[in-house]
C-alpha cells in the first residue's frame, strides 16, 4: 500500500477525548491502532491497517472488521513503542506526507504527552501534522505555520525543543516579534486570535501550537 498521496494520512487512537466526526473527510488512508477501530466503526471509516497488541480491541469490533477483509497486524505487549507509534511508523514506511491523529488524547496522561513527542519528531521530518481533540487543535512545526481559526479563539504556544528562536506571528492579539521562546516559561500560552488567518514563522526550534477548535 503506497500513502504518498497528498491528502493526509489519518491515525485513530483508543484515547477517549476525540471530535464529535471524523476530522478528516479526504484522507488518503485511516489506519487504526488498537481500538481505535471501534471509533473507526462508528464514523463509517474503513480502516486500511488495524494494528496493536489487541490491549483495547473488543473481540465484536476485530471480527467486524476481519469479516470485512480489513487487514490486522499484531504486535507482542511486551514492546518497546505505543501502538499508536506503531501506527505512525507504519504510515512513514508507506509514504506519508502529512499525517492527522485522533484518539490521541485522554485518561492516559502519560500516552497524551507520550503522543506530543510523535509530533515533535514529524516536525522533525517537516511531515505535517495534527491532533485533534474533542475542542482543541494541537500542531508541532519548525519554520512556519498558517491556520484558520475562528476569531476570539485561544492561542498557546509551547516550545517543544530547549530554545526557539526568531518566532513571529500575525493575526494575534500579543504579536511576536523576533522573539526567543524557552522551554520552562508560561509565556506564550493564552493567546489571542484577533483575525480568522493566522501565521507563524520561526528561525530555529520546534514549537507546538494548539488552538481552542470549539464549533
């Protein structure tokens, strides 16, 4: 299966803090990990991979989908990546360019940030990324950024590696100027949409940005 499509590759975890629909309606493949093939169920999407160590997959939802000819991969609990690297990984070896997860975030704190270190290393590899929660957008990126956002909505930005530097935005309420952002620091979380396009850029460094989506 080759993904090198430019429509996202979308990921679908077991963590419960997911939208109310799919979020991505033109991907170019959903790939499930674990029992992130139950959601994948309910939103009518056909996985083309279902893998996992079966942890979180309910026996009704595995024989749904192998009745459907939905190809499964299964991995030992005793492993060294999440399942939802795993899934990840997977989309990289087939090709992906860009790459949306949901049932990424949860009661699991430990995976959910666990999960915001698979977005640092995409930002690594300039493969654009996504999360989506329930309400919130989250986005890891070096060099620059531009969204659509609904005006009035919360900006944060959290540096994701030990400095940022030369980070500047537009259509904020608290403009950046040339600015150096520095792991540890609140500085940059609760800001301001004042335009429904914003844009960031920046010289040096991984920042994640997460906005408030809710409709």
């Amino acid at each position: 299966m080759s993904l090198s499509s430019d429509r996202p590759v979308l990921i679908i975890g077991s963590g419960e803090d997911v939208p109310q629909n799919p979020p991505v309606i033109r991907s170019s493949a959903v790939i499930c990990a674990d029992g992130g093939a139950a959601l994948a169920r309910s939103w009518g999407l056909i996985p083309s991979m279902i893998l996992g160590d079966w942890d979180s997959l309910d026996g009704t939802t595995k024989k749904y989908w192998q009745g459907r000819g939905v190809p499964m991969q299964r991995f030992p609990i005793a492993k060294d990546q999440t399942d939802l690297e795993l899934a990840v990984e997977y989309a990289l070896q087939h090709g992906a360019r860009e790459i949306h997860l949901t049932g990424a975030w949860g009661s699991r704190i430990d995976h959910s940030l666990g999960n915001l270190e698979l977005l640092y290393r995409l930002a690594t590899m300039k493969i654009p990324n996504l999360l989506y929660t329930r309400n919130q957008r989250l986005s890891a990126f070096d060099e620059t950024f531009s969204a659509q956002v609904r005006v009035g909505s919360t900006v944060s930005l959290i540096p994701l590696s030990p400095v940022v530097e030369g980070v500047a935005t537009e259509g904020l309420l608290y403009p950046l100027v040339d600015a150096t952002l520095k792991r540890g620091s609140t500085f940059t979380v609760s800001n301001q949409a004042i335009e429904e396009n914003i844009s960031l850029r920046l010289g040096v460094g991984i920042l994640l940005l997460r906005v408030w989506a809710k409709a």
